[in-house]
C-alpha cells in the first residue's frame, strides 16, 4: 500500500538535508555541471576562477564583463564550440550561450579532461561542415 501525497503522486516530496548544504558539506564548495550534472570543485589548478567544467567542458552564463565578476543576468548554458591559442600559445575554450548567443574564451584548466579537449581542438578535422555551421552559429 502506497502513501499518496497532495499532488497525487506516490512518494513523499523529499526533505532538505542539511549534512549536504552547511558548511563543509561537499556541496559548499562545488557547483552542479549544467550539462553532465556532475560536482565541479570551484578550485581549478591554473586559473583563479572555475567557469567550466573539467569533465565535459560546458558553462554558464554567469560573467559579464570581467571573468569571476559573476554579475551576468542571462544564466543560460554555454556550449564548447571550439579551441583557439592565444599569443603565448595558452589554449582557450570558446563558449557560445545557447540562450543569448553571447561568445566568450575560457582558460583551459590543469584539471581539464585531456580527451575531451582533444575532441573539441580536433572536431573541424572529424566533421568537414562543421566549420560551415560554426561560421552560420557566429
């Protein structure tokens, strides 16, 4: 016999837990991966602030201007379109907002997936279109 709650569904609606949220939990100091829904650490070795994730390299739109200011409004999900090299030859993850459009680079962190980043450098290699498609995405 099942219990039935006000909406009708067979199962309590779950209770807060307090061991993952307070201080030293292992949600305090991480964040849910948009994409992949895996906990990111938001220490990342090489950069001063996390803005991706390590395992599947998506984002979100949370900075403005600044990287780390967090003072976006959009919050929508930033898709790894590709790589590029800066000057000093510093790889770069260039992140289109799904939601505004928006385009941004993002420092390659130490603990980055090292295929995953293999995949997006070598993906216009794979797909001949896909540079068609990147160009109508810009």
């Amino acid at each position: 016999m099942s219990r039935k709650n006000n909406r009708g569904q067979g199962r309590r609606p779950q209770r807060r837990k307090d061991v993952l949220h307070s201080h030293g939990g292992h949600r305090s100091n991480d964040f849910r991966c948009v994409s992949c829904r895996l906990d990111v650490p938001l220490d990342a070795p090489g950069t001063a602030h996390r803005n991706h994730c390590p395992h599947c390299l998506a984002s979100r739109h949370v900075d403005q201007r600044i990287p780390g200011d967090r003072a976006g409004r959009c919050h929508g999900r930033m898709e790894p379109l590709c790589m590029s090299a800066r000057a000093d030859g510093e790889w770069v993850i260039i992140h289109h907002c799904v939601s505004c459009g928006e385009l941004s680079a993002n420092r390659v962190a130490g603990d980055d997936n090292p295929l995953a980043l293999v995949r997006l450098a070598t993906r216009p290699f794979a797909d001949p279109h896909y540079a068609r498609r990147l160009l109508f995405t810009l």
